[in-house]
C-alpha cells in the first residue's frame, strides 16, 4: 500500500472519529464499549485518570462505556487470562439481568466492544512501566493540538475499523499502532479473525506470523519464527513478505459469549492456588490451530479454554499498511525522533516536540516540558513531562522523562534515560527515584545468560565499579532471576540526593557514596511502577501545565496579541500571579530602551494580578505601566529653551484660537499608539459664530502673586507660594492648565519664595481664559487651551515657540497633568484651516501637517453641507483616555485594529473632500462612528440615537466630534438645500437645550496680540 493511501486512510479515520467525538450528523457508528486491562491496581488507576482526563475535556467519544480492569490480584495472567478476566468485570450480573432473557450470544450480537491489552511491565520501555506503552507519547498532535499516544492513535484508526464491524469482541495489543485499509478486512466470518499484515520476513523473526491457505483458512501460528522456520511452513509469501500478527483479534458473537462464560475460570484457578496464565496469542491462537491442546495435569482452567474453543474456525485478513510497534527504548526513540513511515501518514499536521520555548535549543523532540532555564539538548535527544528551572545539556540520544524540581545545571551523557517518578511505599514514606539507564538496556536480560547490561556495558562490571555486590542488589534472589529490572539500585529520597545518587551512577560526580545509597531505602524499576505516586504524578502535571501557560502568556505578551482569551482560561492564582511578576520583570528591562513596550508588559501584569485577585499588586502595575506612557511622552518631546535670569518681556500677550472639529483619525493621535505606529487625523480648525471661542490673556501684575481667572465660570484663585503653584493637579482643579504650565517653564522651583521670584521676573502675573464654549463639546478645547496659555507665557518670557513645538509641549502638559491625550487637538487649533496631520512611529512625534487641496468653490460647497448641532447633552469622560489606552497596552484586538483602520478612514476622508464626493465622506464618517463605539460603548445613548434617526432623511452620515457621548454633533447634509432644512428643524427642536452654531473653516491658527 502506498504512502498516499495510508495518508488518505489515516485522514480519514481521524475525521471520523472527530466528527464520532462531535457526535455530528455524519458521525459513523462506533463501538459500545472499550475495555482496557492493565497489570495492576496502580497501573489501572493511572488508565482510568487518563480516560477520565479525555471525558471531562470532550476528547473522546461520550455515550460509550469505558472500564479499566486490572490483573487479578495484581498478579500475571497472561493476555489471555486478562481477556477473561476483563471480560468478566465487563459483562457483570447487573448488565446480564437486564439483557430481557435473551441468550449471551443474542446480547453479543447488540455489541461492538474493543478490548485493548495495556497491561504488562514495559520492562523493554521501563519509562512507561506505570502508564503503560498504550499512554507512550508518539510524534504527532491530536486534534485538540496535545502530544497523541498510542491509545489516542488507536481510537482515532479503530473509527475506520469499527463502521465495518457487525458485532462482536475486538482485542487489540496495546504497543502498536496499525494503519491499513479496512476494506481489505472481512469481519463477518463466523469464529474468529484475526488481522495480518504483509511486512518483510524479517521482521516477522521479532513477531508472530499466520500461515494460511488461499481461502484464509489458519492452519498454523508462529511466534518469533526464524527464517528456516518461515520457509519450511510456508510462511514466506511473495517478496520475502509474511502475513504478520498486528494483534487484531475478533470474536464472532457466539464465541464471544462463550469467552464470557468462562470469566470466572481466572479466579477459581486462584482459589486452587496460583491464578493461571492464558497468553492470547500462544494459548488461544494455537488452541484454534489445534498447535496447543491442554495436558492432563493442565489447570482446569485450560481445558474450559481449549473446550470453549474447539471447532471454532480461524480465518485471517492479509492487508498492507503500516506496522509501528512501541517494543523498546530505542524503537520508542527512533519513533519519536525519525521520520519513518508513522510520522509521513501525518506529514500534513505539525510534526509534535518542536520546542519555542525561549532559551532552548532542541535538535529532537520536546514534550510536555518546561525548561525555564534553557537547554541545549542534542540530536536525537527526548524529553517528556520535564519542568526545570535550570539549564540542561543533554547529549545525542538521551531520554529525559519527568524531571522535575532539580536545582543547578544538569547534564545528561549521550545515550542515556533520565527518568524520576514520585513514589509512596507501602509503610507512607514517600520521596522520589530518578532511575538511569541506557537506552540500549534491556531490563529483562538475565546475569546468569550473560546478556544483562547497564549503560550498555556488563551490569555485574557496572555495578563492581560503583562499589556495589551483587548481593546488595540483589538480596536472597537466585543468580538466575539477577536482572536489570529487578535490581535494587534506586533510592527513594528527596529529589536533590536522587539526582546526586544519579549523577554517581553515571560516573558524573564522586560527591556520593556507597555509604550514602545504603543509607536509604531501595526499589528497583519493578517497584517503582508499584509504588508509582498517582496524586503526585498528578500535582506534577498540573505544575507543568501552568508553567506551560505561563510560557504562553508570556510569548502572547511579546507577540503583541490579545490576551483575554487566554486570562478567561487561567488555570489558577499561582499562575497568574507567576506570570504578573514575571512581566513586572520584563518591564522594568525594558524602561530605559523601549518605555511603551515596558508599558505594555506592566500593564498586562495588571491584568493578570486582577484575574488572580492581587488588587493592590495589579494597582501598581497599571500605575507603572501610564508613567512609562508619560516618560515616552516627555522623553520625546520638545524641552524649551532654558529660562535662567528670563523675565516678562511684554505688558499683555492675549492668544486666540480656534476650535476643531475631527473628521477622522482621532485616537490614533494617542500615546503610545501613535508612538508605536504613528497617527494620522483629518480635522478642521474652526470659527463658532465668527469668532475665535477660546482666548487666553496673560497680563504683568504689580503685586507680587501668581492670580488665575476663568471668565466662563467666573472663578479665580490668587497663589502666593510656589509649592500652590507646583502642587499635583487635582480632578476638579480649573486652573490645573495654567498651573501645569507655569511649571514646566523651570522658573518656579520647589523652596524658592514666590515674591522674590516674581520681583526677579519683573512682577506677578494674571492668566485669564475664556471658553465659549460648553463643556465637553468634543471640540478639542482643552488641549487648545492649554496651547493658548503654554504659547501666552512663551510670548511673555521672549521665547520663540514653533507650532510643532507648542503641539509637543501641550502633550506633556497633558501627562504631567495624568489626563493623557495626544495630539491631534491642539494640532487642530494650532495650525490653520482643513488639513491631514500625520506622524510616523517614534517617541519624538513630528506632525507633518499638509492642508487640503481643494478649490474655493469646493471649500464653500463643504461648509454649506456640514451643521455643526450641541446636542445639549455634555459628556465628561472621566477615566475614558486611560481605558482606551489601557486597551490598546492590553493588546485587545478589537482596538488595535480600530486605531489602525481610523488612520485609514482619515486617507480616504480627504480623497472624498478634494473629490467632492459627499455621500461617500458621509458614509466614512457613519463607518467612523460605528468604530468610535467600538472603542467606547458608551459613544452612543438613546438621546444621541434618537437626534441622529430623526436627521438620517437630511444627511448622507454623521459622527459626534471628540470621544462621543454629547457635545457637538457633525452632520454632512445631502445638499445645501438639506443643510438649511435641517438647521431649521433643529433649532425648532426640543432636545435638551441643543443649539444650531454657525462655523466657517478658520483662515488662521492660534494667533498673538501683545503691548510691550
């Protein structure tokens, strides 16, 4: 069979059992049940948590009943025996007396149940001896992006098997993995089938082989057969090939019901002494060949077997496909880490065990594992279920399994398993083994043969050059059963003096000793799978598991991703909080370099601090993360010029400016957005019935006192020290403005008396403004304001003050002051008329202002369509700038792409104005005004909806200017006849004290008047 077809078989079985997993429409019938059996009682409880793991994660199919079923009194009962004994615990008197009166074999002809054999010590793969090859990691992913095992593998290929399957019993081995076509399988014979597949004869020497007649009738079977065997019983096929044994089994109904009768044959034996041990494939096989019939002196057990299968036919399936058989450490190795046939029926799907963890460099396979510390692990090299701080080097051909918690560097020589295992024993004492070896070993190699090796050398030479006897290892035991498996060499201790014992053995330190090892108590690899720790293996995973998320996290954050959906599934406090310091940490490296990427770590260290309920750790993280916003501001922005020995140089300077209204682009003016990417607005300085709304007087006073005076509220305050001048700006403050920007000239210093440093200036100084306009208007006038008073007090000192300069030093007034902002509204008032100003990424943000290039006609034709409508509702968005900020150093994916899709908007705006294609601009400013609430819900409310239903007949779009929420409303109406139509049902409209204001576009930006 091709490697084309096996990828289209593998393909489709896995979406099948997807789609069985779904329970979708499409899904194909699937078995009834699925029974494991295991060596022990441990080894079960290992199983059943990991099926149980699948169920509550929905990963493999529900409606189906799954049991794990251990060895009879922990002790071997061969394959076979466990078939019975499996079958037994299975079928139960509960499930018999609900079967209606109907007969075993009728009731058989109801089920499709695959049996899978995953019990066994794994004595060729002592790694997996508790958890069974069935759960050994294989190198691909499952559909839920995990590593797969064998036993995912199974049931994901089974699928394909199953919908073939009238009925009946299926038995599967449980350290293959078999991909074949299952057309080529007849399972409806009567008796029982059994699968084999055509692979060279030479690896039918290693397995067992079907000898059958052309109809395939099995008259012989062979276990391990040589090649002389092969071809005298014609079980050589064409091409050197053999119809190998996959393990496969199925039993008709009725001989399934017969197997099921004897279910009991197990525990009787037991009874009578020791349990007998059926092999399934010497046993029962050759007792349907008729090669094994009982001796008189058998069991009873035996008999009950060969009787209840006597006569029965045996038929064989020849297929060709992929054999991959998890046998020994070095086939497990050569799985994971070559590209053999397994891996290429997947060669579509990422390939598992590629690491991106930072720091670690792999040329084989990770799994599962955290390396904090880094590693650099050779070709070749494994490593599964590892959480380690420190740094590991690993040579070529190591397998590092489940260490865990190991302080200072580790060193792995080539060739080597690692692998620790928490363990309990019987009296409670509980600790952990690390067991070495090479993984060329093999356990079950005896001493007395000569065959046993350890590190790949004589296990005897190996142990005397430790200092050890045999008889330390292998206390009362006869030389015959001396094996690696069995040897008593690892102590069970803390993981600090495991390690160190470790090392010892591997000839890596003389820090250890004889003395020291017997000073603990022993287990060989054996025990270990029977002391195997079930909760602590558990705890472990779990460490692995938020350690794992913590990596993500931490790699999301500095990907620039959204990071909610991960928050929504944290997997604990700990975690969260790891992950918060551990981003506190990046931030504060990166404060000096890169100020808004240190902001944004803090402020997903905030986020992740609140999920945890660390409220006062988050508090300071978001603290930090907006006063590195502000550094980034100041750290780029335009200094002044020193004012050492500066006095007034005029009477009286009074600056006016215009409002502005935004068409498109504003937020993406905001820090650090725009310090990441660059801003790009479109807005209009304006007059407001035909004047200048906001002015700033600034006037020399004989008294020695600084005196400020809002004309719209009719409110004043006189300061007379510098520390009133130089307290923080409070929520509330009006003269905050002029307070700010009295500081950041440099005169006023801390300690210094204000009368002398008036007197030195040449006396006080009063600062008035006026606003006409209502608050929160949206227009800007704040961040306009504060240029009408930074650009008054230039005037007043003499120093020469550019508009890009001015725009500069109003952003950092605005993050002295914490109220944030960006640019684009003093830009606005600054500079004159319709234009697009633009910035490119970098903390120095230098606007690039080019006015529209319009006709006069067309300019007219504009102003006659836009009303410019207070909607009377005023909106003070207090807290609304550090949110959406907060969203954009969050990452959030919906304001990301809104900040950038407005800088776009902004672009196509002015080609609609200079094109004069008014009811596209409407429809820009309608699409702008959907990505506005997207920002901000609370943009739009029912008042707003309302005003904006009632004009639609009127305008092709409009959006409100500034955040939203109130103040002025910019409407482009369909004609100038529409203009004035709308005017008028406005101002003749009851809505909350709105007003229609008469504008034209603003010739001039902030302009100077002064007397010397």
């Amino acid at each position: 069979m091709t490697g084309t077809a096996l990828l289209a078989v593998a393909s489709r079985a896995r979406r099948l059992y997807a789609a069985r997993i779904a329970n979708t429409a499409s899904a194909p019938a699937w078995w009834t049940s699925v029974i494991l059996t295991a060596s022990s009682k441990r080894q079960a409880e290992r199983y059943e948590w990991e099926i149980q793991r699948r169920q509550e994660g929905g990963k493999i199919p529900a409606g189906v009943t799954y049991l794990v079923v251990p060895d009879f009194d922990d002790q071997r009962i061969g394959s076979g025996g466990a078939t019975l004994n499996a079958l037994r615990a299975w079928i139960g008197p509960e499930r018999l007396k609900h079967s209606g009166g109907e007969d075993l074999a009728g009731w058989w002809e109801r089920q499709r149940v695959l049996m899978i054999h995953a019990g066994g010590d794994s004595r060729r793969l002592p790694q997996y001896s508790l958890s069974g090859k069935l759960f050994s990691a294989v190198p691909v992913p499952t559909p839920w992006g995990e590593a797969s095992t064998v036993f995912d593998e199974m049931l994901a290929l089974s699928t394909d098997w199953v919908k073939r399957l009238p009925s009946g019993l299926v038995v599967a081995s449980g350290d293959v993995i078999l991909t074949f076509e299952s057309a080529g399988v007849d399972w409806s014979r009567p008796g029982v089938s059994g699968v084999a597949m055509l692979q060279p004869a030479v690896t039918g020497t290693q397995h067992g082989v079907y000898v059958t007649n052309e109809q395939g009738r099995i008259y012989a079977f062979l276990q391990k057969p040589s090649l002389s065997e092969l071809s005298g019983s014609g079980g050589l096929l064409k091409d050197d090939q053999v119809a190998l044994d996959t393990g496969l089994l199925r039993f008709a109904p009725e001989v399934a019901a017969r197997l099921t009768e004897l279910g009991g044959v197990i525990e009787e034996s037991a009874v009578r002494g020791k349990p007998a041990a059926i092999d399934l494939y010497e046993h029962v096989t050759m007792a349907l060949t008729g090669q094994w019939t009982p001796d008189p002196h058998d069991d009873p057990a035996y008999h009950a077997l060969a009787g209840a299968l006597k006569d029965t036919p045996f038929w064989c399936s020849v297929v060709s496909g992929d054999f991959t058989h998890i046998g020994t450490t070095v086939l497990f190795r050569e799985l994971m880490t070559s590209g053999q046939a397994f891996s290429e029926l997947y060669e579509g799907q990422q390939r598992v065990g590629v690491t991106r963890q930072p720091g670690v460099r792999s040329a084989g396979v990770v799994i599962d594992s955290v390396f904090a510390g880094g590693a650099d692990l050779g070709a070749g090299t494994v490593a599964i279920d590892c959480h380690l701080d420190a740094h590991v080097r690993a040579e070529s051909g190591s397998l590092l399994h489940g260490l865990d918690g190991i302080a200072g560097e580790i060193d792995i020589p080539e060739d080597c398993v690692i692998h620790q295992l928490p363990v309990e024993l019987p009296s409670g004492r509980a600790g952990v083994v690390i067991r070495v070896y090479g993984v060329n070993d093999d356990a079950k190699m005896s001493v007395a043969r000569g065959n046993a090796t350890w590190f790949g050398r004589p296990l005897l030479q190996e142990l005397e050059s430790l200092g050890l006897s045999a008889e330390d290892v292998w206390p009362g035991l006869p030389r015959e059963e001396w094996t690696l498996w069995n040897a008593r060499l690892f102590p069970v201790t803390t993981v600090d003096e495991a390690w160190a014992c470790a090392r010892w053995m591997l000839e890596l330190s003389n820090d250890y000793s004889v003395a020291k090892w017997r000073a603990h108590i022993l287990i060989s690899m054996g025990s270990g799978a029977l002391y195997a720790d079930n909760a602590a293996l558990e705890a472990a995973r779990s460490r692995r598991l938020q350690a794992t998320w913590r990596i993500l996290a931490l790699s999301l954050v500095d990907s620039g991703a959204d990071i909610r959906p991960l928050l929504a599934n944290a997997p604990g406090i700990v975690a969260l909080s790891e992950t918060g310091t551990a981003l506190c940490t990046r931030a504060r490296e990166l404060e000096s370099n890169a100020p808004t990427d240190s902001a944004s770590r803090y402020y997903a260290a905030s986020l992740f601090f609140g999920q945890a309920g660390l409220v006062d750790e988050a508090g300071e993280a978001r603290t930090s993360a907006f006063r590195l916003v502000e550094r980034a501001v100041q750290s780029g922005n335009y200094e002044g010029s020193t004012l050492v020995g500066a006095a007034w140089k005029a009477a009286e300077v009074t600056v006016e400016a215009p409002a502005r209204i935004d068409l498109g682009g504003g937020w993406s003016d905001t820090p650090p957005f725009c310090l990441d990417w660059g801003g790009t607005v479109l807005n209009i300085g304006v007059l407001l019935n035909g004047t200048c709304p906001i002015r700033t007087t600034l006037r020399r006073l004989a008294e020695p006192l600084v005196r400020c005076v809002s004309e719209e509220d009719g409110l004043s305050a006189e300061y007379r020290t510098t520390a009133e001048i130089l307290q923080p700006s409070q929520p509330g403050d009006p003269f905050s403005i002029p307070r700010t920007a009295l500081g950041m000239t440099g005169i006023f210093q801390a300690g210094e008396e204000l009368a002398s440093l008036l007197h030195r200036l040449g006396g006080g100084i009063e600062i008035r403004t006026t606003v006409a306009l209502p608050m929160g208007s949206g227009l800007g006038t704040s961040s306009i304001l504060a240029a009408t008073v930074l650009r008054g007090l230039s005037e007043m000192l003499g120093v020469e003050l550019t508009g890009q300069a001015l725009s500069e030093q109003v952003m950092r007034l605005e993050q002295r002051m914490t109220t944030g902002g960006g640019w684009q509204d003093q830009a606005g008032g600054i500079f004159p008329g319709a234009k697009l100003c633009v910035t490119g990424p970098g903390l120095h943000q230098r606007i690039r202002v080019q006015p529209l290039l319009w006709t006069p006609e067309r300019q007219r034709d504009f102003e006659q369509r836009v009303v410019l409508y207070y909607t009377g509702i005023q909106r003070v968005a207090r807290g609304l700038l550090r949110q959406v900020v907060g969203r954009y150093l969050a990452r959030e994916t919906a304001c990301v792409q809104v900040l950038h899709s407005i800088k776009t908007l902004a672009m196509e705006m002015v080609y609609a104005i200079q094109e004069g294609e008014w009811q596209h601009l409407g429809e820009l400013l309608d699409r702008h005004w959907e990505l506005n609430k997207t920002l901000d819900p609370n943009t739009a409310n029912a008042p707003i909806n309302a005003l904006l239903d009632v004009a639609r007949p009127y305008i092709h779009g409009a959006k409100l200017a500034g955040a939203g929420g109130g103040g002025f409303l910019i409407l482009v109406a369909r004609e100038p006849h529409a203009a004035a139509e709308l005017k008028e049902f406005l101002r003749t409209r009851d809505s909350n004290q709105g007003a229609v204001y008469d504008w034209k576009i603003a010739r001039e930006g902030t302009r100077v008047s002064k007397s010397e």
